[in-house]
C-alpha cells in the first residue's frame, strides 16, 4: 500500500509579473480554451527551497562543487594546503567509472551540470579527503547518504553516475488561474534627478507586462517512498514542512515593482492510499466573472468538483482538511493534525 498525501490551494495575486518567460511577459497557458495565468512548478519549487533554507532542511545546487568540498576540508583542517586539497578532490572527482569520469568538469573550477548535495552530504565527503580515503565506493556513499529535506522531496539527477540519482518524493503542478486572464501593460517614465529644472521629458520610458488571477495549485508527496529514504521517524516532520513551504512561500519576479505576495484563500489537504488525484478539472470549464470576485467560487467549484471525482471515479481519502477564510481550522492547526496522521499512518504501514 502506498501513502499519498495531496496539497490543493486557491490563491488570489493582485496585479503581478511572478513568472516571466523569456520575452518578459507573465507565463500563460491555454486550459479549457481560454487563457489563463500560468506559474511554473520550477519557479514554486524554488520558492520553496527558500523556505526550506528558514528550517535548516535545505540542500544547495552547484557547479562549483569541488570548491565546496575543499572549503569545508580547510574548515575541518585549516593547516592543510589548499591547492594539495583541491587537486585531491579533482583526482577523485576525475576518477573513471565505466570508462567515463565519474564528474565531468567545464573548466577547471565547474562541473558541466549543477548538482544537487545537502551540507552533511558535503561535510561526509571532506572527511574523506582529510582521511586520504581512495576508495571511490565511499565516496559514493557519502553523497548518497544524510540527504537533506529538499533533495529527497524534489529529486537528483546525475548524468555521469544514475547511482547518485535520487527519485523526488513530490510531485509539484504548474499552477493555473482558475478563469481567464488577459495580460496588461503598465506604462512607466524615469526621471533624471540630476537634469536642469527646465529640461522636459522622461529619461527612460517603457511598460511592464502583468495580469492578476485566483491561482489553483496543486502538489503531491509519496509518503510511502519518503520514508524509505528518510525513515518513519522523520517522515511526518518532513511533509508537515512541505506543506508549509507550499502554502507559504512565493516566486520572487518582481515582488518589488508590484508587492504582490499573499497568503492563500483555501488550502485543502488530504491523505490517499490509492494515488495521487489532481482536482484542476474543476477549473476546465473557466469559473465566470461576477461582482462576487473570484476566489469564492473557486471554491465552490473545487469543492463540487471533488465529491463528484470522489463518487464517480475514486474513493474519498482517509482523512481530509480544509483551512479557509470562513473556517475554524487554521493553518498550523491543519498541518500539526497532517503530521500526526502521517506518522500514524507510516508507523501503521
């Protein structure tokens, strides 16, 4: 039996540019046949690392992966040469498997691909190298092994070594609006500060693109496989955090020009032991505009939407929670309650 537990959230974002493509314009995708607003999993995901990092629970990607490891040798052993030291995690790093370099190096400080490490994972291997171990097996182990939070949730790959590969335990949508968008421009001048007070016009003009809508995001994560690498006992802890980090967290793109961050409208959570069910199509048919706005009937919707999944399609979940603005459940009430029947759930299992 596989453990499921699945993140829905409604969320409404004033006048905003979140995620931009690569003319400058917010992401859209067409859904239903009409166009909504579209944030990237990339981009939420990298919102939530950034929550992650608050609970010391984060990993990091990096190119400049020797240089990390060499850093944290002279830390653990500052009378040690650092050139010596780099050349020894190089050699290691270079040493061939299966006829191919176990890192591929871009230059001589970068690896060709980032790579994603937790800090104990990092401090395993300068230990190594203080050790003069040689045996690359270890080596292995110690990026395999005590990986943070984040990296088992969202995954690793590693071209040059599929033994260094981990399978992310989450699951993240793009998040879509709810009802149809149509992008704006916001026209801006500059002024020099500095020009003659008789001087006429603007030093800089030009427009900004951005639109505002009630999002649907939605993310799952694989309690079962969670556990596996983490172990039951932390397995709890580490979904109630994911739960935080998503409810919480928000893309960065200009959050200054436009001040855009809020907090959800809706969260609905719920424990599955069949698979992982996204409830987008509540939102296929585009939720119409009213002088009600539309985070209120997104819920409505979503909500209809569900039982009519749950009584046609697949069984209702084990235990479900719904934080709103009309509830009597707030959020950390919900996730205290979350963790505690995941770990109901994994001691069971």
């Amino acid at each position: 039996m596989s453990v499921f537990v699945d993140f829905h959230i409604l969320q409404t974002v004033p006048p905003s540019c979140v995620n931009r493509d690569d003319m400058g314009s917010p992401k859209t995708a067409v859904y239903g046949g009409t166009v909504r607003a579209r944030v990237s999993s990339q981009a939420w995901k990298h919102a939530m690392r950034g929550e992650f990092k608050k609970e010391n629970a984060a990993g990091y990607r990096t190119k400049h992966l020797k240089n990390a490891i060499a850093d944290r040798v002279l830390m653990l052993n500052p009378i040690l040469d650092k050139v010596t030291v780099e050349k020894q995690i190089e050699k290691i790093m270079k040493t061939k498997i299966s006829n191919k370099l176990w890192f591929e190096f871009e230059d001589e400080e970068k690896t060709k691909t980032l790579f994603f490490i937790s800090d104990k994972q990092v401090e395993n291997f300068a230990e190594l190298i203080i050790n003069n171990e040689t045996d690359i097996k270890k080596y292995r182990d110690a990026l395999n092994n005590n990986p943070s939070v984040d990296l088992v949730l969202f995954g690793r790959m590693a071209a040059s070594d599929p033994t260094l590969n981990v399978d992310a335990a989450a699951q993240v949508a793009h998040a879509i609006s709810t009802h149809a968008v149509q992008n704006e421009y916001d026209y801006f001048t500059a002024v020099d500060d500095l020009q003659k007070e008789d001087s006429s016009g603007a030093a800089h003009i030009d427009t900004t693109e951005f639109n505002s809508s009630t999002l649907y995001r939605y993310a799952s994560v694989n309690v079962t496989e969670l556990a596996k690498t983490l172990g039951a006992g932390s397995t709890a802890e580490a979904v109630k955090k994911f739960g935080q980090a998503f409810a919480l967290s928000m893309p960065t793109g200009k959050e200054n020009t436009f001040a855009n961050r809020t907090f959800p409208d809706m969260v609905y959570v719920t424990l599955r032991c069949d698979q992982p069910v996204n409830l987008c199509g509540a939102f296929e048919k585009p939720v119409r505009k009213s002088d009600e706005g539309y985070a209120a009937a997104s819920e409505k919707a979503f909500l209809e939407y569900a039982d009519k999944v749950y009584s046609q399609f697949a069984a209702g979940p084990e235990k479900c929670w719904l934080s709103d603005l009309s509830s009597g459940l707030s959020l950390p009430e919900l996730l205290s309650q979350l963790e505690k029947a995941v770990n109901d759930k994994t001691n069971e299992v």
